[in-house]
C-alpha cells in the first residue's frame, strides 16, 4: 500500500465505525518510526472521519523519551491542540524506556494544563 493509498483507506475505515459504535480509536501503528508530516495527515484523516482516541503506539520499543514526548507534542500542535480528542500511548519496554516514554507521552499534556 503506498502512502496516499493508506491515506485514502483511513476516512471510510474510521467513518463506517463511527456510524455504528460510540466510540472510535484508531492506532497508527508503529508511530514511533512515521514519518511525522505523514503521521500527523494519518491522524488528521482519522479524527476528521470521527476517531475520538488516536493511539500512538511505540510499538518496537525503539523511540527514546524525548523523541517520544516530541511526536505527541508535533500531533497536538497539527491538531490545533487537540480538544476533545484522546491521545494515548502504547509503549514496550525493549529498551527498557517503557515507563520512562509513558510518561514522555503526557508530558505535552501536563505543559498545557498549567
């Protein structure tokens, strides 16, 4: 699947599921080694089609903290800050930085409550 194809496949995927469930989540996989521009298009395309949860998930253990809370802070800001919108994490510990990028992930968060 090229990239525009994926693209194309996430509006109807998302919007068929928001026609019959409550609640939609979509979790682009392997987030952690995406291109962010075309991340940030993916999760865009999937909140505009109604997903209300958009998991970002570290999927090989490979993204270090900082590049972790990087990614979600880029995917807020291309989300105009994204208000009523779930963002979360699904982290392994690989490399040992599990807990480490679990709170990486709400560090953006924690930045614009105060």
């Amino acid at each position: 699947m090229t990239r525009e194809e994926a693209l194309e496949a996430i509006s109807p995927m998302c919007a068929t599921r928001a026609s019959v469930a409550a609640e939609v989540e979509f979790s682009a996989e392997d987030a952690s080694r995406t291109d962010i521009d075309f991340l940030c298009q993916a999760v865009k395309r999937a909140v505009d089609a109604g997903a209300a949860i958009i998991n970002l998930p570290d999927t090989v253990g490979y993204a270090l903290p900082e590049e972790y809370e990087a990614m979600f802070r880029r995917v807020i800001e291309f989300l105009d800050g994204a208000n009523g919108i779930t963002l979360s994490a699904h982290g392994h510990n690989d490399l040992g930085l599990g807990v480490a990028n679990s709170l990486a992930a709400i560090a953006p968060a924690r930045v614009s409550l105060n």
